[in-house]
C-alpha cells in the first residue's frame, strides 16, 4: 500500500470543494469518529451500570464492613426515572437487619446539579430490625463494623477551617427527600429487657427544597410500646444564605412530638426495674421545639417538654457561641407530681434494706438554674473551648427516715448541686429535726472528667464529703448507720456529730474525722479510709468518755467484763474512758474483723459480780476501784491476759475472751468461798470447816451477756469431803453440795435444794 496521500484531481473552479475533502478525510473524520463513539458508551452506560452495579457494590461493601450487602436490581436511566431495589443489609450472623429500596431522578436532572429541578429522591424502608444482643451490641453495628477492627471508625471530628457549610451544596437545589419507613422494630435481647419491642410504623417524613425559598420539614407516623402513640415531625430549614454559613443547625424551626410514649419500655430498656414508671407514669409525651431567626445562630433557641401523670419537666435552651446554654428569661423546671415514685423507687431503693426515706409531701420543686452544654465539634462551630456546667436547687419538703424501731422527722429538706466538668460535683443538703435540730451533708467531687475515669468510692479521686448534726435523736441515726444501739446506748437519747471525708496525698486513701457529743458521752475518732476498711492513724487513737448509765453499762463493762453486774458511777466521779489504738475494721461494721489495741479505765464504780448468782451474792454490792487494762483485739476476739479485780480485800484472778461480733465471753477463775454468799456461800464456808481450810473453787463464766451461764467446778471439794468424811456419809454430803450448787447456779436466785442441803447440813453437825 502507498503510505503517500493520493493526489485527487479536482478541477480548478472547485477550490472549497477541494478543502473540504482533505478536511472530512482528515482530522474532521477521526473527531466524528470519537464522538459518535463517546455518544454511544454514554448511552450505554445505564445498561452497564444496571449489569455490573450490583455486583460490584456488593463486593465493595463486603471488602469493607463485617454486614453483607445484597442488592437484586439496578435499573438505570438517562431521560426517566432510576431505581435499586432489593436491598438487603444482614449482620455478621446472617440475620437480617433492613430492606430497602431507593428511587432517584433520571441521570440527566442529576447530572444538572444545582439550580435545576431534580425532583424527588425517595428512600424506602419497608422493614428495620434494630436489635441489641445479650452482649449488648446492635446489630447494625456489628454489620457497619470495618474489616480488621473491633470498633467502627470515622473522621477526626475536627472541623473544616473556613469554607461553606456542609449544606452549602443544597442551597439553590429545587429537590424532595422522602423517606418512607413501613416498619420499624428496636428490640433487646439482653436479661431484663423490654418483654417487646418498641415499633415505628407507617412512618413518612419529607423533606423540600426550593431555590430561594426555606425548605420544608414534615414526618408523621405511629409509634407502638406497646401503648399506641403517634409522632409528629414539622420544621423549616434555613433558606440558601443559611445553608451556606456555618450555623450549628441549618434548621429555621422544628418540631417533634411523641405522645403515649411507653415509660415502661424506657424503664425496662434502661433496666430500672420500674422505678422510671413510678418517677414519670405509665406513659408520657415528649416534646422539642428548636426555633430561631434566619442567619443568626446565637437566636436560636430549644424547648424541650416532658409531660408525664407524676412528673413533668420544661427547659429553655438558647445557643451561644458552641453552646447550648439556658435562657435566664424563661423558668426551667422539674416537677415531681407524685413524689412517692421518686421516694421508693431511686432514694429508699439506694439505702439498706433496714432504711426507708418517705416524703409527705404533695409534690416537689426544681429550679434549674444554669445549664451549658457543649455542642459537638464537628458542627464546625468556631468557638473557646467550653465544659458542661448544670447548677440546680430544690426544694424536697418534708420526709421521714424510717428504720425497725424508730422514725426521723425531715423538715424543709433544701438540696442544691452544681456540677461543672472544671470543678466537678458541689452539692448541699439541709433539713430541720424538729425544735433545734439540724442536719446538713455537703459532698464535693474532682473535676467531671477525672471522677468519670473511675466510680467506685474506693478508688474515686478527690471526694470529700462532711456531714453536721445537731440535737437530732440517737435512736434513727444508730439505726441508719446499724450500730444495733450502740450509739443509743452510749449517748443517750439526743446527739450531735460533725464528720468529715477528705482526700489525702494518697490515691484511693481519704481521711475520716468524727466528733460526737451528748450529755452522757464525747466520742473523737481521727482515722482513714482505704479500701473497704477504717484505719486508725498513728498516735491518733479512737476515745470514747461516758457515763456509766444502765445503758452504756452493759454494752462496756457487760461485754468486755461480764463478771460485774450493774456497775454504776458513784456521784463526783469521773467517766470511764476508752481508747482503741492501731484499730482496723471493715467499713460494713462487721466486728469480726475488728483489729487493734483496747484500753478500758472504768476507774471508781459500784457493781455487783457474777450476775447470775445474784440472788446469792446481794450482800456483794460493793465500791470497785478497777485499774485500767489493756487488751489486745483480732479477728474481733479480745483476749485477756490474767487480770486481778479485788473484792473485801482480796484478789480474783481472771483470764478469758470475748467475741466482739457475737458476745460470746468465755472466762475462768478461782473463786474463795469467803466471796461467796447465800445458801452457796454458807454451804462453801462449813465444808472448808469441815475441812480445816479455806475452801477455793473454780468458777468459769459462758455465753452472751446477760445470759452468761456461770458454773462451779465442784468435783475437787467433793473428793476432799469424801476422803475426810468417808464412808456413806462422805458420799451423801458430796452428792448434796453438788445439788445444791447446781440448783443455785441454775435457778440464777440461789433457790434452797431442801432434802439435800438438810442433808448436807446434818452431815455437817447442824439441824435443817
């Protein structure tokens, strides 16, 4: 072939003829070659999308995310109107969690962008299955989770600097969003959760844009819990100008509604075990509405309403240069209709089983008094970093702590917090007790981000918590703080207290200051708190002083000297003192784990001893100087080394222990019968005659104060009386004095055995 061009001969009255044949032949025919091409692969472009789309998108989806994307069709158009359909989205598990399909302007309107009509954009849902398993994640989660992590991830958060709104694009679009849903379904899985699921239901919200003009919001459908309620969605958005800025809502107004809102579905949801219905009522309607003038986002402002048979709530919320702040020109308050709910269902609920708190009041009050929320970055609001700050005060009436045994009258009981992510928690309570009674409790927390890190109290940085009483009655605060009367017992009927939990250098460590006072007793501790346990500091021991009353007789002297029975203070003389050193013990109160040094000086009392033979030892009732003693304590057990108490002169010696947690005592000593009187004593006296000596006998005490049983050990006088009386008669009066202590000591009065101590008493040489 001639790769020369051949020359055509074409006359020479034919110049433009001439041109325009080079020109067809040349580049003229390779540019319509390439455009008679192009226009027929873009004319084919919707066959090839429709054949291959499916199929690729699926694999995409698939290459990214955990779920599985299944789309059966894709029917693609230039000149009229687009359809997917089909789709299915499935969980990592295969279950289904929505179908959907999607209908969109022809390529053409959507190839025009902006500024032309591009019609409606529809989105149907015909069924959504939102479900959180027993492990308490969503399925759509788990099907939107990207390959190779465990969580999903997005962007930064960080804003744009400068430029158009996200919006921007929408602002000269002449465009409708519909989104239909026939079904939806958000149900939970896990132990305690809602029986059924919460269902939205023939659900339609629109969305209109018109070039020009503000677009419109509006959305209605039912909503099942299973009460039947209705929700309502209308609203403008901003016009064009807004949409381009960067306002943190490109919404001119909007308004959504929920009546009959299932308060039991929340409460079961939220697992509260009903004490969400007993707050709130059965069901509730829940109202926003976000309002504002066109371009100036610090105008817009938000209402939110709650409106349930027990309880209502309204505030009104401005925003402010990032922020949601409160708007100081209208009131926004809490209502508690019906505070009962409230009273059983979050405050007796939070005490011991032992403690209830009710109110009889007809409802209460709450101002809101500041409130500012940040508002999130990413809606690309340039402003000063600011924190969360919620200030409230209310007003709570009157109450009543109620324990087993008794009732503490709570007047005006006034409670203000403040709460800040710089300063943390800050709130106050206050109450009357009737006459001059006083309580207050003032709690202090670290900075919101530090205590949210870790909320246990044994580990919770910085709390600090003081509490004040004064002239309030012992017997509900002993039970409160389940002393089992101990405190009653101690301090009498009326007390005061100022206690006091504040940080220390250590983490986790804190230390606990107590003071209490009343007419018969002062009690000081100045200790710390570590763990799950009340550590005594260094040099700082625990004291108590206090009058021997018959109260606090028993519960000291009683417990930890069981012997003495009684034990008074003589008038003028100074109180009986304690002092525990070195203690730890379980914050629970739990006195089996009680470890320490004890000091007890009683100092001048009188007393009568061994209680259980009082019948028999009247004549004993004696002024007791005691010396102090020093006992040591663990595991809860004091244990007594050998201890002299001196009666008429002489000296017993007793050693034993004491189950602090229980009462149990178990002591011994040698007893002269001299000590001894009544019908034992007299018995006791004439066999040491008999014998020629002065007769001892083991004693051994056992049991719980004031049931202490006490026991003479016999069996060594028995033998001496048989060995020097021999013969029957050795016998008989053995067997005697055995009867009659034994009826003594059982009997606790010392009855007469008659047969056999008539017997003893002849054995003896003496007529009964």
């Amino acid at each position: 072939m001639n790769d020369t061009l051949e020359t055509v001969a074409i006359p020479a009255k034919h110049p433009v003829r001439r041109v325009l044949g080079v020109l067809v032949r040349g580049p003229i025919g390779c540019i319509s070659f390439l455009l008679g091409a192009t226009v027929v692969l873009v004319a084919l472009v919707p066959v090839i999308g429709s054949r291959i789309g499916p199929q690729a998108a699926e694999d995409a989806f698939g290459e990214s995310f955990m779920g599985r994307l299944e789309i059966d069709g894709v029917d693609l158009s230039w000149v009229s109107r687009q359809a997917v359909t089909g789709i299915v989205l499935e969980d990592p598990d295969g279950e289904r969690v929505l179908d959907a399909s999607i209908s969109l302007p022809a390529l053409t309107a959507l190839a025009r962008g902006s500024g032309g009509k591009l019609g409606r954009i529809a989105v149907e849902l015909p069924t959504v299955e939102l479900t959180r398993n027993t492990e308490g994640n969503w399925n759509v989660a788990r099907a939107l989770t990207p390959r190779g992590s465990d969580k999903g991830t997005g962007g930064t958060g960080k804003p744009r600097a400068g430029g158009p709104g996200p919006l921007a694009g929408l602002a000269d679009m002449n465009a409708e969003f519909v989104l239909a849903i026939g079904r939806m379904a958000i149900a939970d899985l896990g132990e305690g959760g809602p029986r059924t699921p919460l269902e939205l239901a023939e659900f339609s919200a629109s969305i209109r844009l018109e070039p020009g003009k503000p677009g419109t919001i509006e959305g209605s459908g039912a909503i099942r819990s299973p009460e039947l309620g209705r929700v309502e969605l209308r609203g403008e958005l901003a016009d064009g100008r807004d949409l381009s800025s960067r306002l943190p809502l490109p919404i001119r107004s909007l308004s959504l509604s929920v009546d009959r809102l299932s308060v039991q579905w929340i409460d079961d949801f939220l697992r509260q075990g009903g004490r969400l219905v007993e707050l709130v009522g059965p069901v509730a309607a829940v109202e926003a509405v976000l309002s504002g003038a066109d371009g100036d986002a610090s105008a817009r402002s938000l209402r939110l309403h709650l409106g349930g048979s027990r309880t209502t709530a309204t505030l009104h919320l401005r925003f402010e240069a990032g922020q949601l702040v409160l708007d100081r020109d209208q009131p926004s308050t809490v209502q508690v209709l019906d505070p009962s709910g409230l009273a059983a269902g979050y405050v007796s609920a939070s005490l011991p089983e032992h403690l209830s708190l009710i109110t009889d009041s007809q409802s209460i009050e709450m101002s809101i008094d500041r409130l500012v929320l940040p508002l999130p970055a990413s809606l690309g609001v340039a402003s000063e970093p600011v924190g969360l700050a919620v200030e409230v005060n209310v007003d709570l009436g009157s109450w009543l702590l109620q324990t087993p045994s008794s009732t503490l009258a709570l007047d005006r009981m006034r409670l203000g917090a403040a709460l800040t992510s710089e300063a943390g928690l800050r709130a106050s309570m206050t109450a009357s007790t009737g006459g001059d009674g006083a309580v207050s409790i003032d709690l202090e927390t670290a900075p919101l981000g530090e205590l949210l890190k870790d909320l246990e109290l044994s580990r919770a940085p910085n709390l600090q918590l003081e509490i004040a009483m004064a002239g309030v009655p012992t017997d509900p605060v002993d039970a409160a703080l389940g002393a089992d009367g101990l405190l009653l017992d101690l301090l009498g009927s009326e007390l005061s207290m100022d206690a006091a939990l504040r940080p220390t250098d250590r983490r986790g460590v804190w230390s606990a200051d107590l003071t209490a006072h009343s007419p018969v007793a002062q009690l000081r501790m100045e200790g710390e708190v570590e763990g799950a346990r009340l550590l005594g500091r260094e040099g700082r021991p625990l004291e108590l002083s206090f009058d021997l009353t018959p109260l606090s007789s028993p519960r000291i002297v009683g417990t930890l000297l069981p012997m003495l029975a009684s034990a008074e203070k003589p008038p003028g003389a100074d109180p009986a003192r304690l002092s525990l050193s070195g203690y730890s013990l379980p914050l629970d109160g739990d006195l089996s784990g009680l470890m320490g040094e004890l000091e007890l000086d009683v100092g001048e009392i009188t007393a009568r001893w061994l209680p259980k033979l009082g019948g028999s030892l009247d004549r004993l009732v004696e002024p007791l100087d005691l010396d102090p003693f020093v006992v040591q304590i663990a595991d809860g057990r004091v244990t007594h080394p050998p201890f002299q108490i001196a009666f008429h002169g002489q000296q017993v010696t007793f050693e034993g222990a004491v189950e602090l947690a229980t009462g149990e005592a178990q002591f011994d000593a040698l007893i002269p019968s001299t000590l001894v009187g009544g019908e034992v004593g007299d018995l006791l006296a004439r066999a040491g005659g008999t014998l020629g000596r002065d007769v001892t006998v083991p004693l051994s005490l056992r049991g719980r104060w004031p049931a202490v049983k006490v026991a003479f050990d016999t069996a060594d006088l028995q033998r001496d009386l048989l060995e020097s009386l021999g013969g029957e008669l050795g016998i008989q009066a053995a067997d005697a004095l055995e009867d009659v202590i034994r009826e003594a000591v059982g009997d606790a009065v010392g009855e007469r055995a008659s047969d056999g101590l008539r017997s003893l008493l002849k054995a003896f040489g003496r007529d009964g």
